[in-house]
C-alpha cells in the first residue's frame, strides 16, 4: 500500500478529553493531539469539532497529496451490533444514535466506530503481535470497561455488548447508586470516578483520578487504600472471567493501570480465586500500547472499512 495517498484520523474519546491520531493508509501513526472536551455537549457539536481537529491535523502533518479518507472513533458508551449507541451513561444525547452516519454525513467521508475500550483491545491486540492470540483488556479509568480478542478477533457477542462488566454486582461492596439505577455495581464502587468521589467525601481535595495517583505515588495512606481495594473488586469481578474464559493475557490499561496499588489489588484477587491451571500460563501485566491503544485500535477498524470493496473505489480515486 502506498501510504501518500491518504491518511485516516483515529479518535479515542473519553468524558472529558479526547485523543486524536492522524494515520496513513499503511498504518503508520503520524502524529497525536489530545484535546479537552465534553462529551455531553453532544453528538452534533462534538463530531462537527472533530472533523475540524482533523482538517487541522492534515494541514500541520500529512505530506502532499495525502488527503483525509475516513474517520475512526472509539466512543465511551455501549454499541450495539447495529452501531446504536445504547443507554451510555454520563452521554446526554448520544441514546440510540448511529454514530458513524452521523459523522459520515457532516464529514462526507467513511467512519467506522466501536466502544473505545474493543478498541483498546484491540490497539494492544496489535501492539502485541500474532504471539497471543486470546486477551482481555480492561480499561480502567474514570469508569470501567473491557474487551476481548477471541482466537485472534475482536469478540463483540451477539448484540455487541460482549466484554461489558461495568454493571456487574460487587458482592459485598458498599451500595453505591450506580447510572444504572442499581447499588454497587463494579463501575459504581471500583472506576476512577467513584474513587475521587469516596476521597471527596473523606474530605481529601482531589479533581480527579490523576490527583488520586499523584496522592498515591507519594504515600497517600486513604488514596493507596482506596486503589487497592478497587483493584481487588475488579479483580474479584475478572477471576470469574479468567475461569471462563482462560486466556492468555490479562491486560490492564488505562489511568489506573498506571496505580501499582490497584494492579497489585487486581493480580492479589485474581490468584486467590482462580485455579493454577488457569493462572500458571497467565500473563498480568499493564499496557504495552498505553495511552495510545484506543487510536491505534480506532485507525485499525476505519483502515478495514476503507479497504472493504464497497468503499475501496472511493479509496484508490
């Protein structure tokens, strides 16, 4: 493939911050700009903003001739099989939107989309080479998600929803009111967000999870206690997902994969609940890809729909 005929921006959106990556038809990663946003102003406005971030993008760094093709965005919400965003929490707005036809009509151009942490998955899926073939990828950060590579492939279930544990029931944790409308579910009790919140209301200022590290990293007794718990829920919830589905690696990304207080909260759990035969050959470890595995995945998915032969006309024009 001749990468001068065009690139492709990948997008990994989060609540209040996005990422953006400008890749060539090759796959190659050209440049990234990270972005402060808001999710709830909406999918009109935020995709409008996109499309200009990334004219911007192909002004400063694509190299002559290298016109802007399609758009890959990972969205921090549930997508369906249908590409319907449904009930994501914290999006108002965004319930029951096709996305990528939203963004193709305002762009003009292709979009491909999926739940940013499939795409997380499949980001470090790549990172990682042909090697490992089965992963779960647990993105951990304001809120909790997860992806799964099954036999070498994103896994998205029969309706899309494979790999959602965020409102999985926390045995024995605190009934915390979750989106959702139930008490103590994983994402309500253990994600970053829940954790700045229970620092709050032990009076300890933090802004967010980044603030919740730093406490941690300089011996924060509440914030260490607070990540390591989470990890140990978490951990709690993925032992059951290990014994199922027995990969062969566990990853652990996102802000609080950084926390050695939660990763050793996560492995502690894991090793208590699962069995050797399941453990021995299992490899925990934090993100190779890191904060790059939801564009890389994102350029991935829109690089495929490119190159399917409904769109490979309008590629090679």
């Amino acid at each position: 493939m001749d990468p001068t005929t065009g690139v492709v921006c990948a997008v990994d959106l989060g609540s209040h911050h996005a990422t953006f990556g400008l890749v060539d038809l090759s796959g190659r990663l050209i440049a990234v700009r990270n972005e402060n946003m808001d999710i709830g102003d909406g999918p009109q406005r935020i995709l409008t903003w996109i499309t200009a971030v990334a004219d911007e993008l192909v002004t400063e760094h694509a190299e002559e001739g290298q016109r802007l093709r399609g758009f890959g965005l990972g969205l921090p919400g549930p997508v369906d099989s249908a590409g319907l965003m449904v009930s994501p929490s914290r999006m108002p707005g965004w319930n029951g939107v096709d996305v990528a036809a939203m963004m193709t009509r305002i762009s003009g151009l292709p979009a491909a989309i999926d739940n940013d942490a499939n795409l997380m998955a499949l980001g470090e899926y790549d990172a990682l080479g042909d090697a490992v073939q089965h992963v779960v990828f647990v993105k951990a950060g304001s809120s909790i998600g997860c992806g799964v590579i099954a036999s070498g492939e994103l896994y998205h279930g029969h309706h899309g929803m494979a790999g959602d544990i965020s409102h999985v029931t926390v045995p024995g944790a605190p009934p915390v009111l979750c989106s959702c409308g139930r008490t103590g579910c994983l994402d309500a009790v253990a994600g970053g967000a829940a954790i700045v919140q229970a620092l709050r209301d032990a009076g300890v200022a933090v802004a967010d999870t980044g603030d919740v590290l730093a406490l941690a990293r300089d011996a924060h007794p509440l914030a260490t206690q607070m990540l390591r718990e989470a990890g140990t829920r978490v951990g709690g919830v993925l032992a059951t997902i290990m014994n199922f589905f027995n990969p062969q690696r566990l990853v652990l990304g996102g802000i609080l994969g950084e926390a050695e207080a939660f990763v050793a909260g996560v492995r502690s759990r894991i090793y208590f609940e699962c069995l050797p035969m399941i453990t021995d050959t299992l490899d925990i470890s934090v993100s190779v890809a890191k904060d790059r595995a939801g564009i890389l995945g994102a350029a991935r998915v829109v690089l495929d729909e490119l190159f399917d032969a409904r769109q490979i006309n309008r590629v090679v024009r």
